[in-house]
C-alpha cells in the first residue's frame, strides 16, 4: 500500500526525546481508540513478528495498562503505563517503564506524550518520548531491543545461509 | 585472543544476555537469574563477549557490573535507525487495523 500519509522521526539528544509524527487515514475517534484501547492495540503495538499481550488496561488518570511484547519464541517482555493525564480525544500523557512478569518496575522509565488533530478526515498523532537518562534514549527505547534481537536473528540467518554454499 | 561479532552473536544464550545488559548495567549473578544455566556458564559467554569488546566491565564497590559497548555493537544512528524502522512497521500495522475496521462499519 503506497500512500502520502506524513511520518516524521527525529531524535534531540540533548533533550533525550524522540519526537514522532503520523498521520492516518482515519477520523479522529477511531484513531484515539486505537491508542487507548488493548484490543486495538495488542492488533498492532508489536512490531511483526512480535505479539503485544494486554493482562488489564484502566485508561484513566491514574490507571495502568500492564502488556508484554511476545517474541516468536514465546518470550515475554513485560512493561507498564501508567496514565498521567487525559484529555479525551486529544490528549493523553503516561509514564512507561519495563517491568518483571509480576509488575515490579524496572527504576528508569520513559514519559510519552500524544496529541491527536484531524483535519479533513486525516488525524496526525504527535508522540513525544522523553527518556530519563541518555543512557536509555540509546538503549531502552521501547522495542529497541526486540528490534535488535530480530536484526541480531536475520544476520545470524544470513551467516547460517551464507556458510552453507 | 580476539574473536568477532559473529561469534559472539551465533549463541543464543549471548544474544539474550546483550539484549538484558542493553537495558541496564547488570552484575553476573544479577544475569545468571536470568538463565536456567550455571553461573560458569555465564561468566564463560560474559568472558567471550568481553574478548569481543560487545561488553565493558565496571566496578561498583564489591559488585563488578557489565554493560553493552554501545559504539562496538553499532553507530547510535543505525540503532535509532532500526528504532524508527519499528515504528514504521507498527504504524503500517495501524493503519491495516483501521481500514479493516472503517470497511467493517459500512
């Protein structure tokens, strides 16, 4: 599928965030429920071929969302979101940190910041992703090391095919 | 003696502990509970991705804590790069979540 549709990606790393832009194809309602509720967002938060798992969701000020990320291999990476602030279709801010499989978070989090507009029947979602410390802007980023686990798994499939002419 | 990446990446057992220490600095034993495997055994694929400078050793008190060598392993921008490529591929996954669902509405 081709499409004009905006995608923006910059990285300040003196401000250690990372700002993302998309716009979809979409009315603005159907785009917030597709970030605010699991059963959308488990159908395309993880990167394929990764599963996204949500054991509970309360999207409310306060509330939390506790999910994995599931490799192929049945590997779980557990995380939690708190939401901080909501503004309904508009805003909402939360404070994402790992965590084990029994909720305990992981001390440095990241804090993300999504604002939705529409016009014309598009809606652009803007993500602010601030990481506390440098250190985790390089190494944490949320699927970071899923995305470098795959990469690691292609070029080791790459090697394993290479080696066998 | 020097060995290379390749080496150090062909074991799963090494490609798990650099993905735990991508996350955070951690000591051996902190690793170890990671694994259902001796704490020899770690030391040993801790030693061999030492020798392939894809992991630096540090002291912290008594605790000796390791951490990924992030220059080694790769430029930051090609991390952020995979990163951004992440993001593509969940946004493109999005937007065949809603055309699926504006199609099911009408």
């Amino acid at each position: 599928m081709t499409n004009n549709l905006l995608f923006d990606f910059t990285v300040d790393k003196t401000k250690k965030t990372v700002y993302i832009t998309r716009e979809f194809d979409a009315e603005l309602s159907l785009v917030w429920d597709a970030f605010t509720k699991q059963e959308l967002l488990d159908q395309w938060l993880a990167p394929k071929p990764m599963t996204c798992k949500t054991k509970y969701q309360d999207f409310k000020v306060g509330g939390k969302r506790f999910y994995a990320m599931v490799s192929p291999e049945g590997q779980e990476r557990w995380a939690i979101q708190e939401y901080t602030s909501i503004t309904p279709k508009t805003n909402f801010k939360m404070y994402n940190a790992f965590a084990d499989k029994d909720e305990n978070p992981e001390l440095h989090g990241s804090e993300w910041d999504h604002t939705f507009s529409e016009e014309n029947g598009t809606t652009k979602v803007s993500i602010s992703i601030y990481n506390e410390s440098l250190e985790r802007l390089e190494r944490i980023l949320d699927g970071f090391t899923q995305g470098m686990k795959m990469a690691l798994s292609n070029l080791e499939n790459l090697l394993t095919t290479l080696s066998k002419k | 003696m020097r060995r290379d990446i390749f080496q150090a990446i062909a074991d799963p057992t090494r490609r798990a502990i650099i993905a735990l220490i991508a996350l955070q600095a951690m000591t051996p034993n902190a690793i170890a509970d990671n694994f259902n495997t001796t704490r020899q055994s770690v030391s040993k694929h801790l030693r061999i991705l030492t020798e392939c400078e894809l992991v630096k050793q540090e002291q912290q008190g008594r605790e000796i804590y390791y951490s990924l060598e992030i220059d080694k392993m790769k430029e930051i921008d090609q991390w952020l790069e995979q990163y951004r490529k992440i993001w593509e591929t969940r946004f493109n996954q999005l937007d065949n979540v809603l055309s699926t669902i504006k199609k099911q509405k009408k």
